[in-house]
C-alpha cells in the first residue's frame, strides 16, 4: 500500500478554486438557525465612538463591506423603534 498523495496541492486548489478563492462568497440553498434562551431579551446598546485617526479607514471599510453585500444600510436600527 502506498502513502503517495493521489493529488498534489496545486491541483486541489485548481480542483476546489471557488472555496480558496480571496473572494467573500455566500452560502446559498441552506437554512440558518439561532436558537435562543426563551427567557432572554433583548437589549440596546449605544454605538461606540470611534478615534478620529480611525474614522476614515472605519467609513472605507463599511463602504467595502456594503458593496460586497456584508452590510445592508439602515437609519435606525430595529430593535429601537
């Protein structure tokens, strides 16, 4: 019996090049669920302020994570009205 790997890395990576691409990429077809404690509720907090030298940098980001459908924008957030 050989140890011998039937596929070297590069070929795995060619084979599977969606799941190791750099990409954000999505889950589609499948169901989440969260389960929570039924005597939980929920709370509000306040956002945190963010150092100025930071802000830029924090805004490029959002914009990025927004663009690729991370994010979604709202005014106000649900569990405050």
């Amino acid at each position: 019996m050989s140890c011998e790997p039937k596929t070297n890395f590069v070929d795995l990576l060619d084979e599977f090049k969606e799941i190791f691409s750099n990409e954000l990429g999505t889950i589609k077809n499948e169901k989440a669920r969260i389960y929570l404690n039924p005597n939980s509720t929920p709370k509000f907090f306040k956002s945190c302020s963010v150092p100025f030298v930071l802000k830029q940098k924090m805004e490029l980001e959002l914009e990025k994570m927004v663009r690729n459908n991370v994010l979604k924008p709202v005014d106000v957030s649900e569990w405050a009205t």
